[in-house]
C-alpha cells in the first residue's frame, strides 16, 4: 500500500480559503461601516475602506478621515 501526503496542498487550499473569508469579512463590515456614518460632506464615508493583512490572518476597517 502507498500512502500518499497531501498535506501541503490541503494547507495551500485552507490558507488561500482563509484569505477569501477575510476579504468578504473586510468589505461587509466597510459597508456597514458606511452605512452608519453620519453624512455631511460625504468624506467621511467616502473615506471608510478595509485592508487584509493575510500573512497576521487580520482585516482591517477605518479610516484617516477626523470627525
């Protein structure tokens, strides 16, 4: 019998479904972010966005924008 290890693709495919996950994690809570801005300008919700750190395994929501 041969056993065959398919452990580093099985590890490649979570990783990569992490990543995935992260990204649409990211942009919901961006959107529900805008969503509950308070709009003057429109700077402030324009300014909103999300960034994946994939090597932490993190996403990021916020913005640079003072209110």
């Amino acid at each position: 019998m041969k056993f065959i290890d398919y452990s580093d693709e099985v590890l490649a495919a979570f990783d990569d479904g992490c990543n995935r996950a992260l990204e649409r994690c990211g942009k919901q809570a961006e959107e529900f972010a805008k969503d509950i801005s308070p709009f003057d300008t429109g700077a402030l919700k324009n300014s909103i966005s999300h960034l994946v750190d994939e090597a932490q395994k993190v996403a990021y929501v916020g913005t640079n924008q003072l209110h």
